[in-house]
C-alpha cells in the first residue's frame, strides 16, 4: 500500500472506533468464527455478543438514512472490506446491513421508500436487505427475465423465481426485478421492494456450497406474491418509471470492486499464512526449494498488487462521477482468477502435511472456487469488459 493508502486505512480505523466498532476488534471476532461459520453456514449467537450490531446493520446505509458519513465513500468501502476478507471472506459477505439493495433503492426509489426501507436498519438485532436478479437458466439477462409482474386490484402479483441470492434467506426485505412486459425487454423490467412476510415469497432452498458458506446463497420462489403499489421502485418526485435495470448496473458497479476487495484481503491473509508456515513450521524438504518459494511469495505478492490496483481505480473513478462498469469488471475478474491460481499454488507448495497443519488454506481454496460466481461468472465479466471496451473505445488508463 502507497502513503495516501495508508493514511486512509487510519482514518477508516479512527471513523470506525467513533462508532464503536474497533477494526482490530471485528477482525477479531471475524477469525474467532470462521471455522464455525464454515461448518455450518451459520452466524453463530456468540458473534453477534462480540461486536456493535447496529453499527454493522446501519452498514451502507446512507448518511441521509442514519449511516455513517466517513464510511460511505467506495474508497473506504473497498479499504474497510480488504481488511474484512483478511478475517474471513464468507463472514465479511454475511454481515448485516442493506447490502446489495442500496444502489438500486437510491437509483429507483422515492425518498418516502428510501425512509422506510433504511429505517430498518435501525436495530440491534441483525438485519440484512437482499437483491434478486439472477433466474436458473437465465443468469442476470434482464431481457430474459422470467419473473413476471402483473397489475392487480391490490398493487402487483409477482411470479417466477431466483437463485444465488446472498443472504437470501436472512433477507428482511428483497429488491426484486420483474418484468412488467417481456417484449420490451430491460425495459419492461421494474424493481419491487418485496418484505419476506409476504404471503407467497418463499426460500426455496439454501445452495450447499463448496466455499463462502456463511454467504448462504438461497434460491427464491415467487408464488403469486400480492406486493402492494408502493412495493414498486418508483421515484414519484420526478413522476414516472426509471429504468430499473439501470439500478441493477449501479449495485453491480458498486459492488464489483468491494467484492474483488474481499478477495484481495482473503489473498493476502493466505499470504502472510503461507510466508510464517514456510518460515517456521515447513518440513525440511520445502527449505530445499527455497528459491522455488522465494519466487512463489513474490509472484504471489505482485498479483495482489495489481489487483488492489485495480480496486482503488474503480473506486476513484465511482467517487468521481465517470463511467465504472469496465473498471468494476476488470477489478472483479482479475482477483477470482488469481484466487484460484494462488489457490493452486498454495496446494502444491504446502502438501497434505501444509493443508493439516493450516486449515485456512483449504479453506482459501474452496472459497476460491466460489468466487468466480458471486456478481457475474469471471466469463460474463470478461465478456462485459469486451463490449464496453469495443462500444467505447476507451483505453485503459487511469484517467481516460
């Protein structure tokens, strides 16, 4: 990390003890649970006794809401989430707050909406908001959504269903993309706030995954759900329907690089691990190749490197107004692919002795599978990066 960087991560830690939730602390409590939360997907009640819960919930939350204004920029964001992945990715992706749902519900709802979604945050006890978007057999193609909305005495029937959801099934509430007309493709598509108590709304089923556990990816089921009018994403100020997929490009702009973030921190705590396992614990037959590791260590480092580059550029370009999607994108596909590949690595370095001794490198490389999935597979992600490069020509500097 460069001085500005560093600068920034004490600000972020001083912002963080003002409101009474010590980075050190969290981080703490965070690795204290990981291979609780690994084994069962589950947030144990001994986690949430150790750190500030509505400081956690008020998470992403805008300023303007009750959030907190120092730990609202992308910058922080993507500081403060590398230091959680160093913990542990899974429970970094587990922690309550708005989530996903805060860049569609400032691009497409009301300010009343805004008010009384936000305002449930405003708990101690954990609460999480959710974003469906993705279908089975459909992935996030908003012209070939199949979930379909139909107008109704009482508002709007919702239909269909979805999959890969985070926190999905702990979701209070879930910003959810039907399509009002199929023919019009993205745009017939419109966000509805739907409450989990909902009669009809449904978790189907928790995903058993490899990796990322705590994340608890749920598949979704929309069975004739009744939402009421004000359900619908609408900003009534202006008088008419936004375009809804809009505000999905806007959480996934938002949230590519904080996830690529979370990889990066999971990296280099795989790292330091690594470095200490080899300095201290390693059998004799890995000092041999010393050179072979010493290399290994360095390669491992660069491509962290740049893929903390990466971050912070996306970052910076979404704190200063200019186009992001490419950035978010590349942030995003290059720190799951170098997962996997220091995953690999790891596994041949260390051996059956290195992954007994050190559980978190297993853990690292089943983790590493399951990042490429998460916010697009890395092939949408690299396709994404195709077109917006050949539609807009921009070479990829850091202030073109």
């Amino acid at each position: 990390m460069n001085l500005n960087t560093h600068m920034q991560l004490e600000m972020l830690r001083q912002r963080l003890d003002a409101i009474g939730l010590p980075l050190e602390g969290l981080c703490r409590a965070m690795r204290d649970h990981a291979a609780d939360v690994d084994a069962t997907g589950n947030v144990p009640e001994s986690f949430w006794q150790q750190v500030h819960v509505r400081a956690l919930n008020l998470n992403l939350v805008p300023p303007a809401h009750g959030g907190d204004e120092g730990l609202w920029p992308l910058m922080q964001r993507v500081l403060l989430m590398e230091q959680l992945g160093h913990a542990d990715p899974a429970l970094a992706l587990a922690l309550p707050g708005p989530g996903l749902s805060t860049p569609p519900l400032l691009a497409l709802a009301s300010q009343d909406q805004q008010r009384a979604l936000f305002a449930r945050f405003q708990s101690d006890v954990p609460v999480w908001g959710g974003f469906a978007i993705t279908e089975p057999d459909r992935g996030s193609d908003a012209t070939a959504l199949r979930t379909r909305a139909r107008p109704c005495a009482e508002g709007y029937v919702l239909s269909g269903s979805k999959c890969f959801i985070t926190n999905g099934a702990r979701a209070d509430f879930v910003v959810t993309f039907a399509t009002l007309d199929p023919s019009r493709g993205r745009f017939g598509v419109r966000a509805f706030a739907v409450d989990r108590r909902t009669p009809g709304f449904e978790v189907v089923r928790l995903e058993k995954m490899l990796g990322l556990r705590g994340s608890q990816l749920a598949v979704l089921s929309y069975g004739d759900c009744i939402v009421p009018r004000e359900a619908l994403l609408q900003r009534g100020d202006e008088g008419r329907l936004h375009d809804a997929f809009s505000g999905a490009q806007s959480s996934w702009d938002y949230f590519r690089p904080v996830l690529a973030s979370v990889i990066v921190g999971s990296c280099a705590r795989v790292l330091d691990e690594l470095t200490e396992y080899i300095e201290h614990h390693a059998p004799k037959p890995m000092h041999w190749r010393r050179a072979h590791v010493k290399e290994l260590l360095s390669s491992i480092s660069g491509r962290i490197s740049a893929a903390r580059f990466l971050c912070h550029k996306a970052a910076w370009r979404h704190e200063q107004g200019l186009p992001v999607s490419k950035d978010s994108s590349m942030a995003k596909a290059y720190a799951s692919r170098i997962a996997m590949e220091i995953g690999e690595s790891v596994l041949q370095a260390v051996g059956l002795e290195g992954l007994h001794a050190r559980p978190v490198f297993e853990r690292f490389y089943r983790d590493a599978k399951a990042y490429d999935i998460l916010e697009g597979t890395g092939d949408m992600q690299r396709l994404m990066i195709t077109r917006l490069h050949q539609r807009d020509g921009r070479s990829d500097t850091l202030l073109a």
